[in-house]
C-alpha cells in the first residue's frame, strides 16, 4: 500500500474514532465500573485515542509514525482534559493521561 493512502486511512480512522469516542457518556460507565474516577476515565481515554491509531499505525508498519504523537497528544489532551473533571481532578487526568501516552509510544517504539 502506498504510504499516503496509508496515512490518508489512518488519519480518516482516528477522526471517526475521535467522533465517536465523544458521543460516548463515559460518565454512565460509573455504574458499571468503580474504577471510572479521576483515574480511570482519563485512562480509559487515552488507550482508546492514543493507542487505536497506535496500533494501527503498528500493524501497517506506516512510516514516519512518530508523527502521530502531536496529533494523537493534542486530541488525548482535549478529550481527557475539556471539562469532564473537576478543578482537583485535572492535575491527576493529566498526569495519568501522560504516564499512560508515554507507555503506548514506548511499546510502539521498542516492541
């Protein structure tokens, strides 16, 4: 395949991804999962938005890969980080978005 027709798919797929990711109420997951606070959501964010094209990104061996991660960092950002979290709880989304973001490019990196 050719590299912009992979880059053309990637960058389609992480907008649909990013669309209806945030369609999604993540706050009706506090029934069903404890673990859905100032944690897990954030968590829970970043792997579905960073690490979706991450792995595809992997798996279609796309070159210059490294530059997903502005593009997925500033839309991790703005999902984990748009008001969902109370002032207290931003410090801690945002340092747990960036541990988890830090993992996935590493992985991707050296696996």
């Amino acid at each position: 395949m050719a590299p912009w027709l992979n880059w053309l798919i990637l960058l389609i797929g992480l907008f649909i991804v990013f669309m209806l990711w945030s369609w999604i109420p993540i706050e009706r997951f506090d029934r069903y999962w404890k673990r859905n606070n100032e944690i897990g959501r954030p968590f829970l964010n970043t792997l579905v938005i960073t690490g979706l094209p991450v792995l595809y990104a992997k798996l279609t061996s796309t070159p210059y890969g490294w530059l997903l991660i502005p593009i997925c960092f500033f839309l991790t950002q703005y999902a984990v980080l748009s008001g969902r979290f109370l002032k207290k709880e931003m410090l801690i989304a945002g340092w747990i978005m960036l541990i988890t973001m830090a993992a996935i490019w590493i992985a991707y990196f050296f696996l």
